[in-house]
C-alpha cells in the first residue's frame, strides 16, 4: 500500500493535503482497500460549513457504506464532481482522480495531532 | 469464541481472501473483488465454498410423509436424482428456513438448509417429526463438504474431473459420481446465481484438495473463486431470497410471492399451512423488486415512501454489478408494488428515487 510523504493522515483513515489555509482531503489506499470497489459518493455542496469531526462525505461500496469526517472546521470550495459515475478512481488512485473535497480551513487548531505518513503506515499495519 | 472452518479455509487465506465470520464460520467475502468475481460468474465460471451450509438426512418408510409435513411444496412430485425449493413454515405462517430437498432414493432425502439456521432447523425437524418411529432424521452437516462451480462454462471446467456425462444432468438433477477419483459425491446442476452451474457435495475428509483441482481445471475457461460477496449480488440480480433479508420467522411465504412453492391445498397440508391461509386476506406488504434511479444504493433496512406515505422496507439492496444500477428488494403495501409504480427509498435522509420492476433484475441473453 501507498502513503504519500507529503500527506497527513486522520484516526478515520482520511488524507489531506495541506497548502495554506487550503485542503484536498479523500481517503486512504488502506481505507478504500478496506471499503472494495466504491460505487457511489455523496459529496457536500459548495460553500457548506462544517465544525471539526463532523461527517461531510458518504463513500459507498457494494458492501458498505462508510462516512468521511473533517478533523478541521471549514468551508467546503471544491467537489469533485468527475467522481460522478466514475467512482472506480477512489479506489484506483485515491491520492489523485479520487480526491474528494477541496477545503478552506476556518480553525486549524484540527490539524495539530494528525499522522505523518510513517506513523499512519505503522498505525494500519501496511 | 473460535469460528468454525471448511476444508479449504486455508485455500482462501492462500488466496488473500478477506475473511470474515459468516454464521458461525469463518468464510471468504472477496478474492480479487466483488465486480470480477460477479463477472467471471456471468461470462465463465466461480468457484463457491459453501461448505458451511448443513445438510440433514431423512431416511426410512415414512421420510417422504415427514417432509410433506414439514414443508411447503410438494415432496411427492421429486422424482429420485432431482432437487426441489420449499419453505420450512411455523405455526403462524412464518418461515422457518427456505431448504432444498434432493431424493437420493427411494425413501432417503438430503435437505440442505441454510447456515445460521441449521441447529434451529435439526430441532425443529425432530420435535415436528410426526412419524420418529419411520424416519430417521440426522444432522449430515459436518460430514460434507460443498462447493459450487457456476456460470455458462462451469460445465466446459469440471467436465474433465467427473466420471458422470455433466450435459446428461438436467437442470435440478443429480447424480452420485466421483469428482477427481473422490468416490461417493453428489453431482447436482443446481445453484443460486441465475446460470447454470454445479454444486458438489463431497465427503468433507476428502475434500481438501479438490479446490485447487477445480481452480486447476477451470483456469482455460477464465474461472476464479468467488466470495460471499458476489454470491449475494448473484442472487440479488435474479431475485433469489436469502434468509434473514426477504425470510424470516414472521412473513408469510405468500408475502415472499413463494405461491409456487407454497401448496396450501397438498392433501393433509403441512406445518403453518392453515396459518398461511388465515392470514393470506390480511397481509399487509408483499415483496416487490425495485430499480433505483440515480447511484444512491438501498440497503436492508431502509424505508420505502410514496404519496408522502411510508409503504414499506427495504429487505436486500445492492449496485447490480451486471446492469450498473441499484436494485433492491422491499416489502412494500399494495397496490405500490405494481410494476412501473414510482417510490422512493429514504437512503439516510436522503431521496433516492425508484421504480417498481417485474421479474429478475438481470435476465441472460439467450444465447
């Protein structure tokens, strides 16, 4: 399994991508393994603000369903919407097509305490 | 608590199978993933380890008027080497278990039932026994091992292995043979996929190292192994019950459109059949297949809306990985089952929009 070294890692198995007050967040090559071929997402509207630890994604394989929380309060600027209909990429390339959300981040005092990539790796046992 | 083994779990770990405890057992849910495995069902062959299902013996003068009480179809009509689908009812017109019962000869049946049912099953089997002293009812579980080998070449994989004509078997057909020189196996052309296929019922101490022989065997046809996984899409497409979703012990076989398993006029009737008939005028939901528009998925569970109303629930529902849609199963209140009938699922507070279907989700083309 992958775990990129620019990324940082949630206890619920998300990554994000921190430039600024900015944040591309998606789920983890361990997560998506876990979850099987993922047929459907539910993705937040544009402009929608959640508190820190709040579910702001669904992502549904045919076995399950798993929600996808923020560990920083935000406001939601992006979705990706080519996931529409090809919802295969979160499990192909979860750090790249299968993004997720795109971020501003309101308080960042929910980045401090998330994993580095080595840690993460340790943590899932890959 | 330990979970419970087949013959060939060590064959999936091989494999890097995800396992999980599956009534009681521990049993493959993927191999290579559910949409693959369905596929290679489709178009070639899988291979199922369904060992886990228990097999229960009646023997003797009086095992064909035994079964005849205890089930709900016509035991009379399987003529010896075929199988038949019934329901096993309560007192109220419940289902205790859906089961197939194969004549092995004259006066001896195998019943397979399902696997979290099977001690609920045995004991309601021997305290219903209205005839103890002409049939002998045994707990065969632990000495089969049983695998399926389905899909269009599933016949074309195995043929090789087996000492019996697979083509001379009809549909619902079996025959006693050898599978890879194991002696003393059923060959039954049955299973729960929609295509056609093969169940094999071997002795479990033998059994071992015929999964790595089939896969051998079926690797030219493109076979793989195949998880519970796909096994449950496989039989969602064509609109098979599975216990504990569309059956269980409070919903009538009538509710379940099961009428063609369900002889409510077989002379003398059988367990939960005048229940059944009391209740038939009363019923309140019936299942129905539906078709989801959109990628939301129904599951187990969710309840099912019309008119602003709430007309029912949803008993199985999945992304149907040969249509690409979501299809469920759901008890819903007359008339809403009509086909064409436009509801809704409430799928976690959201609307998924969906239409009611007649018949199997996935129908093969001809070929």
């Amino acid at each position: 399994m992958n775990f990129p070294k620019n990324l940082v890692y949630t206890a619920h198995d998300e990554w994000l991508l921190v430039a600024g007050d900015e944040v591309t967040l998606g789920i983890s090559d361990f997560a998506q393994d876990a979850l099987g071929e993922i047929v459907h997402v539910e993705l937040p509207e544009v402009d929608a603000e959640f508190a820190a630890g709040a579910a702001i994604c669904e992502v549904e394989s045919v076995k399950a369903v798993a929600e996808v929380y923020t560990p920083v309060a935000c406001v939601v600027i992006a979705v990706n919407e080519a996931l529409d209909g090809a919802e295969d990429a979160l499990n192909s390339d979860p750090y790249g097509a299968g993004w997720l959300v795109k971020l501003r981040v309101t308080d960042a005092s929910g980045l401090a305490g998330l994993a580095d990539a080595a840690t993460y790796q340790a943590r899932v046992g890959a | 608590m330990d979970l419970r083994r087949t013959p060939f779990t060590d064959r999936h770990v091989a494999l890097g199978a995800r396992m999980v405890d599956f009534a009681g057992y521990l049993m493959p849910v993927q191999y290579s993933g559910i949409q693959q495995e369905h596929d290679a069902v489709r178009q070639a062959a899988g291979l199922f380890d369904v060992s886990h299902m228990g097999q229960v013996r009646f023997t003797g003068p009086k095992a064909l008027a035994t079964l005849q009480w205890l089930l709900s179809n016509d035991v009379s009509q399987v003529a010896i080497g075929t199988a038949q689908y019934a329901c096993l009812c309560n007192e109220r017109g419940g289902v205790v278990d859906d089961v197939f019962t194969y004549r092995v000869a004259q006066d001896d049946y195998l019943v397979v039932v399902n696997a979290s049912n099977r001690a609920k099953d045995v004991a309601w089997f021997h305290a219903h026994n209205p005839n103890p002293e002409g049939c002998t009812i045994v707990d065969q579980s632990d000495d089969w091992a049983l695998l399926a080998v389905q899909g269009p070449k599933a016949l074309q994989a195995l043929q090789g292995l087996v000492n019996v004509d697979l083509e001379s078997i009809a549909r619902r057909g079996f025959v006693s043979g050898a599978v890879d020189g194991v002696d003393g196996c059923f060959i039954a052309r049955t299973g729960y996929t929609g295509e056609d296929g093969f169940e094999l019922f071997i002795p479990v101490n033998l059994a071992e190292p015929l999964w790595d022989k089939i896969l051998a065997a079926g690797a030219a046809v493109g076979m793989l192994p195949v998880g519970l996984g796909a096994r449950d899409t496989l039989r969602l497409e064509v609109r098979n019950c599975l216990y504990g979703h569309e059956l269980s012990d409070d919903i009538s076989p009538l509710q379940a459109r099961l009428n063609w398993v369900t002889k409510l006029d077989k002379s003398g009737g059988f367990v939960g059949s005048e229940a059944i008939l009391a209740r038939r005028d009363s019923e309140t939901h019936f299942l129905a297949g539906l078709v989801i528009e959109g990628s939301r998925i129904g599951r187990d569970g969710m309840r099912v809306l019309a008119d602003g109303q709430d007309i029912g629930w949803v008993t199985s529902g999945t992304r149907a990985p040969s249509l690409g849609r979501g299809v469920c199963m759901a008890y819903l209140r007359p008339p809403y089952g009509k086909p064409g009938t436009q509801v809704v699922v409430d799928v976690r507070g959201r609307e998924a929009a969906a239409v009611i279907v007649k018949g199997p989700f996935y129908v093969k083309e001809s070929a």
